[in-house]
C-alpha cells in the first residue's frame, strides 16, 4: 500500500508539471502562430491597400470550420495616425488591444483573448486568438496523454504486488522454517534461491545456528567429562553412607591443609577460623568436594595478597559453613547467578567453566541444605554461607 500510494503520489505530481508544461508549449506554439500571421499580413497588406480603397474592410480570417484544434484568429490593420484600415469579419471596430507591439491578453466582450501587435510599412498590425481554443487544445491533450495513465494505475499495482510477493516469498519460506523448528533444531536453513538482498540475512543465521551448535557440543562434551569424575566417587559414597551418616566430619580441615600450599604459592593467606565440633547427615566425600570448590573459588578470584578463612558454625539446627575472602567482590548483578551452571562472574582476574558454584548447590541441594551468597565484611570480597541440617 506504501508503494502504490507513493506511485500514485508522483503520479499526481508529474501529472501535474505535465499539464503546465504543455500550457506552456502550447502557448508558445500558437503564439508563434499569432506572431507568423501578423507577419505574412504585415508583408501582403502595403500592396493590398494601395491597390482598394482606403476605408475601412471587413474580410474573412476567422478559423473555426469544427476541426478539434481550430480556433478563431481574427485581426486589425491600423495606420500610423489610428485609423482603422481593414479587420476580419469577427473584429470589433475597437482596437484590440491598446498595446503597439507585442503580446497582450486583453478581454473582449467579456472572453478572454491573446494578441500580438507590430509595425509594419506605416501600418500597425494587430492579431488575436480567443483563449478558449487555446484550453480546448489542453484538455485534449490530458484525455489523450493523462487519462491512460490514470487507467494504467491498477495494472501497475497488480504488478507490483506480483513482483514484491514474488520477492517477499523467500522471506516468508525463511519465517515458515524458523516457525516449525524445534529448539534442538540447529541445522542450516532450508531455503533456497533467495535473493541477493537476503542471502546475507541467510548466512548470518546459518553461522549463528553452527556457533551455537558449536558451544552446545562443547558443553556437552565438559558436563559428560565432568559426570564421569564425579560418577566413581559418589558410588563409593552410597556404599559407605550409612556408616558415616552420623560420624564427625573433619573435610573442611582436610581440604584448607591441602590447599595450603597453593595458596601460599599464589600470595593468599588462607586459614581457619572457627570450627564447631559439630556433624552432619551428609555424604563425606561430597561435602569435601563442596568445601574444595569453595576455597578453590575463592582463591580464583580473590586475587594475590587477599586472605580466605573457613568456618563451621552452629545456627539453630543447622550447621553452617563459611567461606570468607577480601577479594574485589562482585556486583549485586553476579551475586543473583552466581551459582548458575557456565555462569563466570565478569571480573579481569579468575579462570574456570562455570561449573564449581553449581555443584555446590547440587551438593547442597541433595542434602536439603540451601547456599546464600553475600558481600564480604565491609562489602568487600565474597562470603558464601552453605547451611546443611544436622
């Protein structure tokens, strides 16, 4: 509708100049004519007067004898003292226009007219033309020139609504494909012959799909690698789980002695700080691997010379392990995902895949516990609080 209302639009306006351009040819056609005859009067009449009377004559100069483009030409010879000589038989008596020489637009009995005079051997020779054949001329030339194309107008919109579905379509083969797809459906886009103007469109969403595709293979790749790490140990686990269900545990002590080393190597000051003797309903080596994560997250992202301490508390009836460092800390943004799997806070200093928070809140999670997140003391560094029932 844009596209034919536009057409339609510049239809009207080139209609338009159209039209006053041809006044304007027209114009100057005739007045070409009026200008030709008064010089072929102007040549003939010296002779003509000589040779009659020299009082005023009527002859027969009109043009109107029904032709589509007649039009009625009538004219006046005067001499130089402003007597009448000679006029055609539809003149008035009166002059025709009060101006000598060149053109004028004077109004006869109420109609308007165009007229040329000029001097000429001793005579002033005056010629006009109604203005009415001049408007028939025009409005012919509109029936004829402007009328098809006004009726052309439905045509061209059918063809430009054949030619812009016709272009359209791949689009529309390229929304149906997207449309049916499934959410695991990351295969090239199945449309063919597209355009120029969309082919780009087409690649970059083939390139996306395979960068995607990409990524999710990687992910899948680590999380089987990394199930399979943790697939042997657990099994031990549930093997020994009754027995160790109500015994002490002694896991944060255990990975803070085996860490220290590394800690040491990196500049970190990592120790205990209080530790309840206290126990859990919860599998050892799990809660190992939980606590290693903590710490070892910390460090990560604490930086070199910040300090990590470890704890165990008692709070109501549960038991509540803390991890403390005076790292750079994380905006309120990284606070609410930490935890989500593949989610790496947007810090310069760190590595990892995202994996160490969340399976700390599986760990926790399976255990009936829950896993808080907050500012370090100060609101600088990161305080993990995990809290597991006794």
């Amino acid at each position: 509708m844009l596209l034919l209302g536009a057409a339609g639009g510049a239809w009207i306006a080139i209609g338009a100049l159209t039209v006053a351009d041809a006044r304007r040819e027209i114009d100057a056609v005739l007045d070409a004519h009026l200008v030709q005859a008064a010089t072929l009067l102007a040549a003939r009449a010296r002779h003509d007067i000589d040779e009659s009377e020299s009082e005023s004559e009527s002859e027969h100069a009109d043009h109107d004898d029904g032709h589509p483009y007649a039009n009625q030409v009538t004219f006046q010879l005067w001499n130089e003292s402003g007597q009448l000589l000679r006029r055609s038989s539809g003149a008035p008596a009166a002059a025709l226009t009060p101006v000598a020489d060149g053109f004028d637009d004077p109004v006869i009995d109420g109609k308007p007219w165009r007229s040329f005079s000029m001097r000429a051997h001793g005579l002033v020779v005056k010629v006009a033309e109604g203005r009415a054949g001049r408007e028939r001329m025009a409005q012919r030339f509109v029936e004829h020139t402007l009328w098809p194309l006004l009726a052309a107008i439905p045509l061209f919109g059918l063809l430009v609504w054949i030619a812009v579905s016709r272009a359209l379509r791949p689009l529309t083969l390229l929304g149906d494909d997207l449309r049916r797809r499934r959410a695991s459906d990351l295969g090239p886009v199945a449309v063919a012959q597209v355009p120029d103007e969309v082919a780009p469109l087409v690649a970059q969403l083939d390139e996306l799909f395979s960068r995607i595709r990409d990524r999710l293979e990687s992910e899948r790749r680590f999380t089987s690698d990394a199930a399979h790490e943790l697939r042997t140990p657990i099994a031990g686990i549930r093997a020994q789980a009754e027995s160790a269900l109500a015994a002490p545990d002694s896991a944060a002590r255990d990975v803070v002695a085996d860490l220290a080393p590394q800690a040491h190597a990196a500049g970190i000051d990592l120790g205990l700080a209080a530790v309840d003797d206290v126990t859990v309903r919860a599998e050892p080596l799990l809660v190992e691997v939980m606590v290693r994560n903590l710490v070892d997250n910390a460090m990560r992202y604490a930086g070199r010379g910040a300090s990590i301490d470890v704890g165990v508390v008692l709070d109501g009836a549960m038991t509540t392990l803390v991890v403390t460092d005076n790292g750079t800390g994380l905006p309120a943004a990284d606070l609410a995902r930490l935890g989500q799997p593949f989610f790496r806070a947007s810090q310069p200093s760190g590595s990892g895949t995202g994996l160490g928070l969340s399976i700390v809140a599986r760990i926790a999670e399976r255990h009936g516990g829950v896993v808080q997140y907050l500012p370090g003391p100060g609101n600088r560094g990161l305080r993990v609080r995990v809290s597991l029932p006794r």
